[in-house]
C-alpha cells in the first residue's frame, strides 16, 4: 500500500504568464499522465484547432504569436495542475490549495482551478483576451521593458518624467524589489528607458513583445473582457485567489470579475501578492505550468520561501520533479 503524503504545508499554487512558454511544453507531460493527455485533447475539441501540436512542435515564431501563446500557456499550466492532481491521487492523498494566484494571464488559470471558472469557460475567455490585446496593440502601438536594479518608487518617477508627449508609460509589473516591467507608448518608452540607464540602472532590457499590456492602452481590450464576462460569469471560489491589482484576496464572485477585467489595463503587484499570500499562513509556493519564473521570483522576495515549480527545466526526469514537489510538501 502507498504512503499518502499527508496535508503538512498549507500551498500556494502558483500560474505563470506570458513569457513562460517554449517550443515542446506539455510534450513529454503527455507521455507519462493521462489527465495531461486529456486536458491538451479537450483543448483542441473546444478551439476546433491543432493547440497541442502547437505546443509540442511550433514553429515558434506561431507559439510567440499573443493570440496562440496565452491559451497554449493557459492549457499547459492546467496540464500541469491535473497531472500532479491525478499523481497525488494515487497516493491517496487530494490536493486542497490553501490560496491561488497567477501573474497576469496566470489569474485566468487560478480562476479555473478556483472552481470558478469550467476549464472550457477559462480556455475561451482567455482566446478572447489574446484577440483583444493582439487587436488593442494594432490600434494603439506599444511595447515593454524590463528594468533591473531600480526601486519600484525611482521606475515610476522616471515613467511619470516620461509620460506626457506621446503617451503613456508605466510600471506594469512590480515583481520583486529592483525588478520592474514597464509598459506604454513607443515614444515615452524609449524615454523611460534612456531615462533608467542615466540613472544606473544594472539593466535595461525591451521586451520582445509588440503590445502595452497592463497599461491604459489595452481600456478597449479591458471593456471587451468585461462582455465576454458577463456572458461566462465567474461562480464563488471554492479556494480564495489574490489578484493581481492590488494583492486583495477575492473570495466572490463580484471581486473576482472586476479583477479579471481590470487587470489588462492595471499593473501586477506580484511582490505584494507573494507576501499576502504568506501571510494567509502559506508554506509552499508550486509552480504549475511551463518553466519556473515564478518560483525564482517567489525565492528573490523571500529567500527563505519554500518553492518548487512543477516543470522545473533543471529537472531531466519527470518523476524527479514530482518527487521534489512531494517531498517539499511533507
């Protein structure tokens, strides 16, 4: 008889965004989990197209695409939640989350996993947001940058010096301390970011991405999620999720959808959501989806945090990687 692990940590599960995926993810999940297999079947039913081999195969220049990489994110990180559901099964033992979140795209993944959204509700509404932030982005040209080794107060003075003629540009995402993501109109980026080198930042960095995501430059994509919500409106969450606007923990169904609305036009404060979610009492940050940046940056805020990421890159073997998970869930 199996040893079931038992419910030692109180977890956070955790879902990435965009920029997390690679050419081949969910490939070699598939070879070992049925519930993966299935999760990538019902997602190729419901979108009348080939995703999985998208995912598995390319080209990547497809996969790189907004309105192809955010479901293929979004269907292999519910891969991932599903196999690791089916393996702890077997040890009889259920995967009770003490608290969800995910950054930017991921939120949409934590409402699947909330209970508040069906998997098929989540893969549509998160196709429709592709479409809208790729036809926002054709409207209102823009891009981001990353900014390393500035505070988030000494970012945000230079967007503001910056803003104005042109546009806007802000800070998009605040991920850990001195890890900043801006976000705007070319002109005032390209201000910003000369601006940050001037004032020593360690690196500057734009961003292969061709739209102003969490900036008021996706309102019109914003207003059309807002529809596609009222026509899949979310059910209360069954485990609370921590949003990414301003690190709330949501618990209802109101909260959850201006949440999922706003969220394409208001920054990501993932730094506060991670110590909100410790202090909801979690122990254990999983990662489930491709690669591991949330695990990395869950380690950079705490370097005590106890994190693991499902498909951790370093990891050859995937029994290896969920040995690793359930042993840090002991």
């Amino acid at each position: 008889m199996q040893r079931a692990i038992g419910p030692w940590r109180r977890i956070a599960l955790t879902f990435p965004g965009q920029g997390s995926h690679s050419v081949g993810m969910g490939e070699r999940l598939c070879h070992v989990s049925r519930a993966a297999r299935e999760v990538f079947r019902r997602a190729d039913e419901v979108l009348d197209s080939k995703l999985s081999r998208l995912c598995f195969e390319g080209p990547e220049e497809e996969l790189e695409r907004t309105i192809n990489q955010q479901p293929a994110t979004f269907v292999t990180s519910i891969a991932w939640l599903e196999a690791l559901r089916e393996r702890w099964a077997g040890l009889d033992h259920k995967l009770q989350p003490h608290v969800l979140a995910g950054h930017s795209l991921g939120e949409f993944t934590a409402a699947v996993a909330s209970g508040a959204h069906s998997f098929e509700e989540g893969l549509l509404l998160v196709r429709e947001r592709g479409r809208a932030m790729d036809e926002a982005g054709r409207e209102n040209p823009g891009g981001m940058a990353s900014i390393l080794g500035l505070s988030h107060e000494r970012v945000s003075a230079i967007c503001d010096r910056a803003s104005g003629e042109g546009g806007y540009v802000g800070i998009a995402t605040r991920n850990c301390e001195g890890q900043n993501v801006i976000s705007g109109a070319l002109g005032p980026l390209k201000r910003a970011m000369e601006a940050a080198q001037t004032a020593g930042a360690r690196k500057v960095v734009r961003l292969p991405i061709t739209i102003a995501s969490h900036s008021p430059l996706m309102l019109r994509a914003s207003e059309r999620m807002n529809d596609w919500l009222e026509h899949f409106p979310p059910r209360e969450p069954l485990t609370p999720v921590v949003g990414n606007v301003n690190a709330a923990v949501l618990r209802s169904r109101p909260e959850l959808h201006a949440e999922l609305r706003d969220q394409l036009t208001a920054g990501v404060r993932w730094q506060q959501a991670v110590r909100r979610m410790q202090g909801l009492g979690a122990d254990l940050f999983i990662e489930a989806g491709p690669g591991s940046v949330l695990t990395k940056l869950a380690r950079r805020i705490d370097p005590q945090a106890n994190a693991v990421s499902l498909s951790d890159e370093r990891t050859g073997l995937l029994s290896e990687q969920f040995a690793a998970v359930e042993s840090a869930a002991r």
